[in-house]
C-alpha cells in the first residue's frame, strides 16, 4: 500500500460517512488530513487517519 505525501487527496470514512481531503502533515503511522471549514470557528476541520484506513484518490506526483 502506497502511502500518502503532503498535498495528495485521500478519501476516508469518519463516523460511517465518506469524506475527501488534502494531506497537511505526514507521520509514521498516520497522517494529518484538512477536509473541511468551520465558518463560526474560522479554522479548518482536520482529524487524523491511519495509514491503513485511507485511499489516495489523488497524488500530488
């Protein structure tokens, strides 16, 4: 399994739905990915996936 690079679009689930987003940070076994916007908060969204658990669906390659 190919792991991702920072810029790269994943897709992943989070609570049984389907999200998209952009890799910000890459870690040893996980990585940081932004995929929203809170406009009341003014900050990104951004959780944390394992490698296992996500599909590039994009390569910044």
């Amino acid at each position: 399994m190919a792991t991702a690079k920072i810029g790269d679009n994943i897709s992943f689930k989070r609570d049984g739905e389907s999200h998209e987003g952009i890799v910000k940070v890459v870690r040893e076994n996980s990585v940081i990915v932004e995929y929203g916007y809170n406009k009341q908060k003014d900050e990104p969204i951004t959780t944390i996936v394992n490698h296992k658990n996500y599909k590039i669906t994009k390569s910044t390659e």
